[in-house]
C-alpha cells in the first residue's frame, strides 16, 4: 500500500528523535528555485489548536475538543461513547476554563495571532520570490480546517504545503489534524489531485533553535545576576500512554529540542541550569513526567531563586502561557520560594523565525505529491448488526458501570471538575 504525505505508522516513530528531518513524500519532483512553481497555484496551510474568542465559545470550544478520538483514546468498544462523554467533560470543565479565559481578556488570543503569522509568512515568501496564498485551519475552533480545506479548492491551490504550528509532532495535534485532511482529500475528486506536503515536525531546524536561543538570551538579561537562573522549559503534555503505548515521537523529539536548544545556548557561552517539566494535565490518566507544578515546588525547596520560565511548545501566546504560566506557575513558585521570575515570550511574529519557516516552506516545495492516503483503521465501522448491537448493549452496561463508579466520580471531582 502507498504511504502519502498524511499518513504514519507507529514503526516509524518509535524511538526516533529526529523523527521528520524532512517530510513525508513519495517521488519526489526537483525544483531548483521557486520560480519554477510561477504557473503553479501554490498555498500554504498552517495547522493550529484553535481557542475560544468569548466566554461563550468556551464550552463548544471544549466539546469539540474532547470529541476528538486522537485526544481522548477510547477502546473500540466505547467510541460510540466519545461525543456523550465528551459533552459531560466539556459541561463539568467550562466553569473553571471560563475563570481562565476571563484572566486573560475574555477569550483566546491564538486566532489573531495565527492569522498575523499567516500575513507576515506570506511576505517573507513573497521577499523570496515565492507568490503563495496562506490559509489558517484550526483543529478545534473557527475557522476550522475542514473551512480552510473547501477554500484552499475554491481558489484552485494545484501545489500545497501543510504546516502545523507545532513545532513537535505529537499524535494529539499534528496527528488529529493530518487525519481531518485524510478524510477531507480522501473524498473529495480535486483535493486529491492537489499535490502536497506535510512538514511533520520542525523543531530541529537551525532558524528555530538560534530563534528561541535570541529569546532566552535576552531574558536572561532581565536577571541581576542572569548566569544564577535555572532555565524552566514547560511543555504541552500528553499522556504516557499515547507515548509508551501508541508510539507517538513526542517525548523524544521534545527532548531533542531541549538538547539542541541548550547546545546553542552553550556556544553562546551560556552554561544555566536547565530543566524541562511537562504542564496542562487533564484528567484521571498517568500523563509525562516530571509535571511543572511539582517540580516548580521542588526548586523552590531545593533553594532555586531565579528561574527563566520557556514555553517551548508554544509559538502564540494563548491560555498556557498567559494564564497557566503566567499566573498559576508563577504564583505557585513565588510561593514554593523563588525570589525571582521571568518567562521567554513565544515566538510570534520573531522575524527569524518568520524567516526560517518561508525557508521551510520553499524546502519543501520540491516533494509535493498527490496524495493516496491508506484506509483508517481508526474509522472502521461493524456492518454487522448483530455484533453492532452486542457492541452497544454491553458496552452501554460496562460505561455506566464505569461513569458512576465511586473511584470514577472521585476521579472527575479531582481532575476534571
């Protein structure tokens, strides 16, 4: 079977760091400069999360999200449960997620700021001689990428590049959002037709390190004594099982990130303390460790009394890092005993790392293919009734089993609630 651009096995991913150096392709088609695309309509996708831009949008926002089987993973015998229990959870959490989103102005920021770095990418292409259109698609909220795909087909894109915000591939973000486009391209005549490419993960790349280098650096400077700060790398967590169990690359291409982060650091005759914490648990599951509000604590006892907060996942401010950085972690560890407090802004709209992605982009252009994406097993059905029924009728007894077992309930209160 032909492997496309969206598609990746768990062979592939487990245990390699370096997991997408290039990108997912079948023949290649060499392009040496991108002129050679002018009669081409070239578009570029850039992937996001999404957030809620009122407090209203919140549990919607929510509901979508846990609706979503690459978030929360249910045995095949409990997936006609995902919507049901992702209504529950969307309902028991928005009370809380609403006082988030009030601290911070009443709404998500993300989808300006992704729209922001739609325009300024589109210039840096531009300055390089690459005429493209730049389309937002986001994973959870408007516009969604199922608009920005139907967009993408109304303004006759032939050659398109994908790229995901994250900067780590992780089967929960990058991956959720590969699988909308299979569904979409896969059923559609033309889509399907459209030559692409997947930039699967980015984080190794030069521009992106030397970018978040400058960043730390300068923060660094804020410190009176900027050589005493631990450096704190918080990143997005995922639970341990879509690690351990469905081989996603995550924990080791973060890993990665940090060591060649810190190499750069370290040409730069910069020698800090460094760590890295896992945040935004959800949840009664085992998630990565260590977890940031934990260790935060712990410096705090071990007499850590500068500490240089880095969002490393994130490349827009939005909820983590302007309300879970900036308010809880940093309260928590004033209170655990650090004197001192400072957070690396995310990217944005950094000028080298605008740069460095126009750059990926045109890298990429030359392996554009047509996209034949394998069959879902994930979105298999029973056509036989019998055994649909027994699925349901069991099934039904074994959730409500579960949802109002005390432990269960308990754990909903504590993690959830």
């Amino acid at each position: 079977m032909l492997r496309g651009p969206f598609s990746w096995d768990k062979r592939d991913l487990v245990g390699q760091a370096s997991y997408s150096v290039g990108t997912t392709t079948l023949d290649g088609i060499h392009l040496e400069n991108p002129s050679h695309v002018a009669e081409e309509k070239v578009g570029v996708l850039l992937l996001n999360l999404g957030g809620p831009e009122t407090l209203n949008d919140v549990q919607p926002f929510l509901f979508n999200l846990f609706a979503d089987p690459d978030i929360i993973r249910l045995p095949r015998l409990f997936r006609f449960l995902q919507k049901p229990l992702a209504k529950l959870i969307s309902v028991l959490r928005a009370p809380k997620s609403k006082e988030g989103y009030a601290a911070i102005g009443g709404g998500s920021p993300l989808r300006k700021i992704t729209d922001d770095q739609a325009l300024a990418l589109k210039v840096a292409l531009e300055a390089k001689g690459l005429s493209s259109n730049v389309y937002v698609g986001m994973r959870y909220w408007y516009p969604f990428t199922e608009e920005a795909i139907q967009q993408i087909k109304r303004d006759g894109i032939t050659r398109l590049v994908v790229l995901p915000l994250y900067p780590q591939f992780s089967i929960s973000t990058t991956g959720s959002s590969i699988r909308v486009l299979q569904q979409v391209f896969r059923e559609d005549e033309y889509l399907s037709s459209v030559l692409v490419s997947v930039i699967n993960s980015w984080y190794q790349r030069e521009g992106y390190i030397k970018s978040m280098a400058d960043l730390i650096e300068k923060e660094l400077h804020s410190f009176s004594e900027p050589e005493e700060a631990m450096i704190f790398f918080s990143a997005h967590g995922v639970p341990v099982s879509y690690v351990e169990e469905a081989g996603d690359p995550y924990r080791d291409q973060m890993e990665d990130c940090i060591f060649l982060i810190m190499q750069e650091m370290k040409a730069r005759g910069i020698n800090n303390e460094h760590t890295l914490a896992y945040q935004s648990r959800v949840g009664p599951v085992q998630w990565l460790k260590p977890y940031t509000d934990e260790v935060l604590v712990e410096l705090g006892q071990k007499g850590v009394k500068s500490l240089l907060a880095v969002p490393v996942s994130f490349v827009s401010e939005h909820i983590e890092t302007l309300e879970e950085i900036d308010m809880e972690y940093k309260e928590l560890a004033l209170e655990s005993g650090i004197k001192n407090w400072a957070r690396v802004p995310a990217l944005g709209l950094t000028p080298s790392f605008i740069t460095d992605l126009a750059d990926a982009v045109i890298e990429t252009l030359p392996s554009a293919t047509a996209l034949y994406a394998p069959t879902s097993t994930s979105e298999d059905v029973d056509h036989d009734p019998i055994t649909y029924f027994i699925k349901i009728f069991f099934g039904s007894i074994l959730a409500f089993i579960l949802f109002f077992s005390p432990k269960m309930i308990m754990a909903f209160k504590n993690h959830v609630i």
